[in-house]
C-alpha cells in the first residue's frame, strides 16, 4: 500500500516479528467505516469486517511484547466470516485499542445499532414469587396464574 493510499485510513500497522520490526507481509487497517487484513505474499487474502458488528476487543501483552512496545488485541465480532480474530503484534496496543474502539462506538451511533446482552448465571436470581405460595407468579408458556388453582 503506497503512502498516499494510507492517508484515507485512520489507523495502518503491519505485523511485528522478530525484535518488534515489522518483517511481515500481514498489514491491518480500519477507515470511518471498515476494519482490513490483507494477508500473504504470492496470494493476498483480504478481509474486513464493517466496525459496527465489532462486539468487543482484549488486549494481551506479553514480557516478550511489553519489552518491544507491541501487542495483541483479539476482536469478537457478530461477522459471519470473522467472528474472532486477533490483531496481531503491533506497535502502540493500548493506543489503537482506544482509537478503534472510539470508531466502533461512532458507527454503532450512526448505524443505530443496540447490542442486548442477557443477564443470567448463578449470581442472577429471577424469583417471581411475589404470593409466597411457591409458584413462579410470571406467566408461562401453559397459561396465566389463574390457570394454576
């Protein structure tokens, strides 16, 4: 990608090997709009994912990776081809989380997208029990409560 390609997109890093340098032929980069990964040398794999079905981001550094200022940032996804990939060893971790992040929460504003999360586990408790007669008092798939005496 030629600099003056490079300047439409607000974040562009290659991937980190040996000693933090980037001797790779994996590039990364997002616009307003789209995250991308090319990949490969004889043949180029490429791949994006819109910004707006990004669900979450993690950030892992190793002492190997701290020591060489890079780091791993793994992206969940609702992509269908895409659903978890990583974002592998580049330079400055903690400032390209952020400003991907800033981006995502900008499109999903501007998408209008709403991310639901259901609530359940064992420290979640849903009693309905409001008569204390032992019932669930919510109405169930059989019928309403009257249906139960």
């Amino acid at each position: 990608m030629k600099k003056s390609e490079r300047a439409k997109y607000l974040w562009y890093d290659r991937k980190r090997t040996f000693l933090g340098l980037p001797w790779s032929f994996t590039k990364y980069y997002f616009s307003e709009e789209r995250f991308f990964i090319e990949k490969g040398f004889f043949t180029t794999t490429y791949d994006e994912v819109r910004l707006y079905r990004i669900l979450d981001l993690k950030l892992q550094q190793t002492l190997y990776q701290k020591m060489f200022g890079i780091g791993t940032i793994t992206v969940f996804s609702s992509d269908k081809a895409q659903k978890e990939f990583e974002i592998l060893n580049v330079k400055k971790p903690k400032e390209v989380k952020e400003l991907l992040s800033e981006q995502i929460e900008k499109q999903r504003e501007a998408k209008r997208v709403v991310n639901r999360e259901l609530m359940s586990g064992p420290d979640i408790h849903c009693d309905h029990d409001f008569d204390d007669n032992n019932f669930d008092d919510d109405v169930d798939a059989m019928g309403s409560d009257e249906d139960l005496t």
